[in-house]
C-alpha cells in the first residue's frame, strides 16, 4: 500500500512538471483515497512525498492560498516527524548509554566476583595451612606429651621395681635370721635330727628364694611351693604346733599367672607366731586363693589365742613392715585388709594384681 501510495504522489509530481495539472490531480486524488482507506499504513516520509505533489498541483492551479497551507501542514508534519527521530534517536542513544553502562557493571562486577573468588582461595589456602599448622601442633604436642607420659611411667615402674628389690632383700637377711634362731633351738636341745633335717629344707627353700629373687614376677604354682615349703619348715620348728591348710583356684593354669615373689609369707608368718597359741598344739592356718580378673584374693586365716584372759602384746613385724610397703608400691588395685575377731582369730585379706 505504501509503495503504491508513493506511486501515485510520484505520477502527480511527474503531471505538476510536465504542466498538466488535471491530470496530477487525478493520481493526488487515487493517493487520498488510498490514505483515506489505509489512514494507519502510510509511512510518515511518503505522507511528505503526498504533500510536496499536492501543493505542487494546488500552485499549478492557481490556488496559492491551498498551497500554502498544505506547506505549512508539511512544515508541522516535518517538524513533528524531526522530533519523533530526535526523540527515538536520543532514547536509542539512551539505551545504548544504559546497556553500555549495564555491561560495565556486568564486567566490573564479574572482575569483583573474581577478584573475591581469588581472595576466597587464598582465605581458604590460609584457613588450611593454618589447620595444618595447629594439627601438626597438637599431633606433636601430644607426641610430646605422650612421650612423657610413656617415659614417666617407665621411671616410675622402674623406681617401684627398684623399691621391691630392696624390700625383699630387707625380707631375706629376715628370714634367714628365724630360720638360723630355730637351728640354734634345735642345737641347744639336742635335737642334731631334727636340725639337719630342717636345715636340709631350709636349704631348699633358700635356693628357692634365690632363684626368685631375681625375677620381678614369679608364677603363682612357684610361690605356692615356697609357701609351702615354708609352713612345713615351721611345722618343724614349733614341733606340729599347728596345723594349715592351702586351697588353691580350680580349673586354672597357675604356671601363667604372674606376681611379686614373697608377698604373702610375711603375713602367713604373722599369723603363726601372733595369730596362734602355740603352746596347745591345736593352732590352725587356712589359707585360701582366688582368681578374678587381673586380681588374686588371698586370705589368710588364724584360729585365734585360745586364752582370752591374756593380754595381746603389740608386736610390730619388720617383714609385716616391708610387706605392707611393698604393697603400697603394687598401686590402686592392691589392698590390705584386716578383720579382728576375739573368738574366731584373725582374716587378712590381700588383693594382689597380678599378670598372665
């Protein structure tokens, strides 16, 4: 529509120079009532094309005054057409100006976002490096610690060990002196049997005791020997003036259960020369064992004085001493107990920790 409305405003302008003006009217006339029947198609530019042929036919014709307002509408027409581009062009130039600036804040804001992915990884390379650092600070302050810890206890156990060996060679020049007091009571009765005799299992149990005293731990099996051998030795030297009585755990291996060595024949000693009248003969020791867990219950009993009415002489035992010393160092779990009983004798009960 707009090329043919173009089309007939040319034709015209074509009449108006070759000095026909009737016939350029008559193609002024087709462009109107195109224009009239398709009023929102026409292009702005060919409304002007429409309006210099239509003056130009008007002027031809002698009607100047029509000529001339339809100049001045080409004049508004014009002017309005200038500001509508200047105005499309200043918001185009607007908008250019605005996306620029859009991709301006697009590209500064993608160089911060950079920027504080960069800053990101160093904080985080820091924040690890710094964890590494304090990690390995701990693992070696702990190492260090532990290594003290490890090294103190060593001191410790050894200076414990050391503390039991010198108790039990306090405990042997004792033990040697009864024995050599019962052989000097043998010889002075008379009685050379009796004394070689008791000097034969003393020698054995001395040699026992010798061997024993070189390790820190003996089996429980080798200990309840020299117990014995031991009871048996004082048998002899009180002439049967009692008699004992050992039970030992059921269904264990007593070869693989480890303890200090000489621990419990001090205070089955106490019991024999405190703990019963010798002079009746009818003096009784039970001793008893048991195992639970990594502790061995031992419990010695006496059968008590016979004569109430005989005041008790306090008698302070060196070995009961060293004993009760030497079982102080064995730590938390070892105990000392001991109960008092006028008409049933005395219960001391020992709670040993032991090792398999």
């Amino acid at each position: 529509m707009n090329n043919l409305f173009v089309d007939y405003s040319n034709v015209a302008a074509i009449y108006v120079s070759l000095n026909k003006p009737a016939l350029g009217e008559k193609f002024i006339q087709k462009a109107s009532k195109l224009k009239a029947q398709f009023p929102k198609l026409i292009f702005p530019n060919n409304e002007i094309t429409f309006q210099n042929s239509l003056a130009a036919v008007y002027r031809l014709q002698g009607k100047d005054k029509a000529a001339i307002d339809v100049l001045n509408h080409l004049v508004q027409l014009q002017r309005g057409i200038y500001q509508s581009e200047n105005t499309q062009a200043i918001a185009e130039m607007n908008a250019l100006y605005q996306l620029q600036a859009k991709d301006q804040s697009i590209r500064i804001l993608n160089e911060n976002i950079k920027i504080n992915k960069l800053q990101l990884q160093q904080n985080r390379l820091g924040l690890i490096i710094s964890s590494l650092a304090v990690i390995l600070l701990i693992i070696i302050l702990f190492f260090l610690y532990y290594s003290f810890r490890q090294r103190r206890s060593r001191q410790e156990k050894e200076k414990v060990l050391l503390q039991q060996q010198l108790l039990r060679t306090q405990m042997e020049p004792h033990f040697i002196f009864n024995t050599l007091s019962a052989v000097q009571s043998f010889m002075r009765l008379d009685k050379k049997e009796n004394a070689i005799k008791y000097l034969n299992r003393f020698s054995r149990l001395l040699r026992s005791n010798l061997e024993l005293s070189r390790e820190n731990l003996v089996p429980l099996n080798e200990e309840l020997e020299t117990l014995e051998n031991y009871l048996i030795l004082q048998q002899m030297r009180f002439e049967d003036a009692f008699h004992y009585q050992i039970t030992q755990p059921e269904d264990q291996d007593l070869s693989a259960v480890m303890l200090p060595p000489m621990l419990i024949q001090p205070y089955v000693e106490n019991a024999i020369l405190h703990g019963i009248n010798l002079e009746t003969g009818d003096g009784s020791i039970d001793i008893q064992f048991a195992l639970s867990a990594d502790i061995l219950r031992v419990t010695i009993k006496d059968s008590g004085k016979v004569n109430p009415d005989i005041p008790e002489i306090t008698h302070r035992s060196l070995s009961g001493t060293i004993s009760r010393e030497r079982m102080q160092l064995l730590g938390k779990k070892a105990s000392l107990q001991t109960t008092k009983d006028p008409t049933a004798g005395t219960t001391v009960t020992l709670l040993i920790p032991i090792t398999y």
